[in-house]
C-alpha cells in the first residue's frame, strides 16, 4: 500500500509522457536520465520515481531543501493529494491524461523530510507544465 503513491506518480510519467504530443519522453535521450529522481526507503517500503523532462532542472530554480518545514510540505501535500484524487475521480471535468489513478498518500505515514519535499515540488511543477490549478494556498 505504501509504495502506491510512488508507483503512482511513476505510472503517471511514463505514462502521461506517452499520451499527449507535447507530454513526450525519449527514451534514449540524455534528458531521461538527467531528469529522473528517484528516493527510496527499504525500511518503510517505498519509493518515489519521478520521470519529467525539466523536473530537475525546474527544481533547482526553487527554494532550497530546508527552507519549508516537514510539517508545511505534509499539510501542503495532504491537500494537493486531496484535490488531485477528487479530479481523478471527474473525468468528464479534468483531463483523463493528466489524472489517471488516485495516490495514497497515508497521513500518518511519516515519509520523511526528502519525499515531501520532492512532492510538493512535483505539485508546483505539475501546475506550471500542464496549466494546472490547484486550490492549495502556496507559502
């Protein structure tokens, strides 16, 4: 159950890079490997993969690791995520492509600092690349 969010947004990359003409993803280019972010933790068993061309280079334009506290980026998260699902949930309102499959984002889960941080990121890039609003106050 715990690796699903990170499943999730793994199956989201590859297959929203595939869906859509300006969504695409080569596979042998330099792009994939230099834009792919991966974080893991055997002893909780997940993983996050985020596979987006300009991700990397996207994130390193924003504030820096430490800058927001765990808590901020898990309340930030938790209604990213909430609203997110809601869309999955509508397609007739919001773009199948985009929104394929909820996330489990389980709130007592501690995921620690780095995978927060990562997709809290992901969120504020996943708006500006896909034109995407979120009802979420940013700070």
């Amino acid at each position: 159950m715990k690796n699903s969010i990170y499943t999730f947004i793994l199956v989201l990359c590859i297959y929203s890079c595939g869906t859509t003409k300006d969504r695409k993803l080569d596979v042998t280019s330099a792009n994939e490997i230099s834009d792919t972010v991966r974080i893991a933790n055997d002893s909780l068993e997940y993983e996050i993969i985020i596979i987006e061309p300009g991700f990397n280079g996207w994130l390193v334009t924003q504030r820096p690791r430490g800058y927001y506290s765990q808590q901020f980026l898990e309340s930030r998260n938790r209604l990213y995520v909430t609203e997110y699902n809601q869309r999955v949930m509508q397609p007739q309102l919001f773009d199948p492509n985009l929104y394929i499959q909820q996330i489990n984002y389980e709130q007592q889960t501690d995921y620690g600092y780095e995978v927060n941080y990562l997709l809290y990121n992901y969120f504020l890039f996943f708006e500006k690349q896909y034109r995407q609003r979120f009802m979420v106050s940013r700070g």
